[in-house]
C-alpha cells in the first residue's frame, strides 16, 4: 500500500463553501473511499492551501473511480 500526498489550492471565494461541506462529510463518501481502497486519509487548510494525505493501493485507479462516482459528483457540486 502507498502513501500519497499531495496540494491543491482553493480559490479565495470558495473557502467557505469548503469549509461548509467539508464539516459534516457523506457517510456514503466515506464508504465510497473504503471501497476504492482509500485508507487514513487527513485534509489539513492553511489559507487556501490543502494538503492531502492517505495510504491506497492504486492511487490512479482510486482517483478514477471517485470521480466516475455519482455521490462525489454531487457532493462537488454542493
């Protein structure tokens, strides 16, 4: 299993809403992660930087299928 980092940056208008989206995270999300092999995984904000972090066996599979995925669609569109 491989650990993965990595940043991305928020537009300043968008804070905000991700702070609000981010409070009170899907359960089905939270399943969705599990099942494509998504594991230990932290969100850390400094400003409009994110700093992601998680264990996943396929990182480039994983990432395909989050975002093929119904419910990650929604919650993106939020």
């Amino acid at each position: 299993m491989q650990r993965v980092a990595f940043r991305l940056r928020l537009k300043p208008e968008a804070i905000e809403e991700y702070e609000s989206a981010h409070t009170h995270v899907w359960p089905e999300l939270l399943a969705k992660l599990k099942e494509v092999g998504i594991s230990d995984y932290s969100i850390f904000r400094h400003g409009q930087d994110l700093f992601l972090c998680m264990r996943v066996e396929d990182f480039d599979r994983a990432w395909e299928m989050l975002d093929k995925d119904p419910v990650n669609q929604q919650c993106r569109r939020r």
